[in-house]
C-alpha cells in the first residue's frame, strides 16, 4: 500500500472530492480524520472508511475559526500520534453575483473559508508535519484560480489566492521535507457545482460544454490525483498546480 500508516486530515470531507479522496487515501492504508461543518455528512463519510476496511473519525471543524482548526490538528495528532498527508479542500462556491451586485459578508464568506482556511489549516499542520519528519500538504484550488469566472469574482480571487499562498509556503518548506502543491479542478460531479446549475440553470449546459471531454469530472478522478500528490509518487513535485478539467483551461 502506497501509504500505509499514514495519517491525513481531510477537511470538506462531508461529500464530492472530500469524501471521495477519504476513501481513496484510507484504500492506501492512510488513517483519517475527516473534518466538515456537514456533522452528519461528515461522520456518514467516516462510517464509509470503517465499512471498507479503514481507520477514520469525524471532528466538526470550521476552518475559518482558528481555535476549530488548532483542535482539529491535536484531535488527529491524539488519535494517531501524528500527521504526514493535509487535504485543505473545505470551501464555498460564492453567490453567482457581478462585483458591484456583491456584498461585503458575502466576500468576506467566501475569503474567509477558502482563504483564510487554507492559511490556517496549514498554520496548524505545518509544525506536527515538521516534528513527524515532513509531509505533504494539498490545496484545493479550482480553474477558477487559473481562469476568471465571471459572475463570480470573488470566488476566483480565492481560489488565484490559494495557488499564490502554495507557491509561497512551498518555497519556505521544501528544504524541511514538506511538499506543499494545489490541484484546480474544472467543473466536477459535486454537490457545490449542482448547487450552481440550480442557481442558474443555464450553467448546466455551460459546465458540460466548458470541457473538451464533453463532461464532468468524477470525484474519483480527482481523488487519484490527490493520492499521486499525496504519496512518493510525486516526491519531486512541490509548489506546482495540478489541473484537472478535461483541457477546458487551454482552449
């Protein structure tokens, strides 16, 4: 198993990649703790682990709040001994407004959770990581972070925010055994991208058409990816932003 013994936070992990990527890294041998607002999704997601012959427990977490995430990390560092793998994937998907239609707490929703999440998650994974010997960590950022989104800026600046913050924060910890990458998926099946398509209906075709694969991507594709970076598969890969849209960026 290509991590067996592992241990990897996964927050978001109440549905789509979140839940998706739990059960790929548990599949590897990785220990999880899933953390999510969603308590029901997310202790449903730890129940699937255990069902298929994993280790796995639920601790609510907002990633926004700093005390929420600091107890998240010494939860999973009690029940493990330790942390090697961080999937920061909690996130919100915005009103789809134009700038000037956008209100302040809107913004401010959004910047805190995908943003400021990502940064305090990894405040509070970098030291286990640096005491357990190094680790990789994961940001979810989006092609949305690679592309503008109209109709929705202030998700875009998150997301372009999250690659900034992984280019950085792998610079400072490449030399201390931390590999520290993002992965930009293009539209994919999950409850964020159907919440959109309900919102504005006309999406739905746009989703699909956006892609030269003529569809959406499988939470499980995405999950693949997560444990090639996840793993020493990718030991030479660090700082970079793995897309994962089907070629809808290059057009």
């Amino acid at each position: 198993m290509k991590l067996q013994d592992k241990v990897a936070i996964i927050t978001g992990g109440s549905s789509g990649i979140g839940r998706a990527s739990a059960l790929r890294l548990s599949q590897e041998g990785a220990k999880i703790a899933v953390s999510d607002v969603n308590v029901k999704g997310g202790e449903e997601t730890a129940e699937l682990v255990k069902a298929n012959g994993g280790e796995a427990f639920f601790i609510k977490c907002d990633v926004s709040k700093s005390s929420d995430v600091e107890a998240m990390v010494n939860a999973t560092v009690e029940n493990y001994g330790g942390l090697d793998i961080a999937l920061n994937n909690a996130g919100v998907g915005g009103m789809m407004q134009n700038a000037d239609q956008l209100e302040e707490d809107a913004w401010d929703f959004v910047m805190n959770v995908n943003l400021k999440g990502v940064w305090l998650c990894t405040k509070y994974e970098l030291p286990v990581m640096l005491k357990g010997g190094g680790g990789s960590i994961i940001n979810v950022a989006s092609i949305a972070g690679l592309l503008g989104f109209r109709g929705n800026s202030v998700y875009s600046a998150s997301k372009h925010g999250v690659i900034g913050f992984t280019k950085s924060v792998s610079l400072e910890y490449a030399r201390l055994g931390i590999r520290v990458n993002a992965i930009c998926p293009g539209f994919t099946e999950t409850p964020m991208v159907s919440n959109m398509i309900e919102e504005v209906p006309r999406m739905g075709e746009y989703t699909l058409k956006s892609s030269p694969l003529r569809r959406l991507g499988r939470v499980e594709e995405i999950a693949d990816a997560v444990l090639y970076l996840a793993s020493d598969m990718s030991s030479f890969v660090n700082g970079h932003s793995l897309t994962l849209d089907g070629g809808a960026s290059i057009q």
